[in-house]
C-alpha cells in the first residue's frame, strides 16, 4: 500500500501523507506554493484526500464549475 503521495496541480504542491495521530486513522493532506502552506485537511483515504485537496486548490484560483 502506498502511503505517501505528492503531485504538482494548478502551480501548487499537494502533499498526502498518512495521519500521525495513530488513534487516528486517516491521510492529512497539504496545499504549498510559494514556500508556505496555504491548506490542510484530514481525509479517510488517499484518494478522499486527493480530492479534498485538488477542491481546495480550485476555490482559491476560482476554477470552481457549479454543477
């Protein structure tokens, strides 16, 4: 199982890895740019997380399509 993962998306880095509260369960995720984090989350799997941040990172570029 992989239990770390990162990607570039939007000029962003995302950053997945998994909770260290091991009471917890869980994979954190974070939004960087620019040398700051600029979100973070907590989500039930990678793939949750992944998701969670790729929204993230489309409200603050205001890419955001309703639906």
């Amino acid at each position: 199982m992989q239990t770390t993962y990162e990607e570039e998306y939007l000029d962003h880095q995302i950053y997945i890895e998994p909770n260290p509260d091991r009471y917890n369960e869980g994979f954190e995720w974070v939004i960087c740019k620019d040398g700051g984090v600029w979100d973070s989350g907590l989500k039930f799997s990678i793939e949750d997380a992944l998701e969670a941040a790729r929204k993230a990172v489309d409200l603050r570029q205001g890419t955001v399509v309703a639906s």
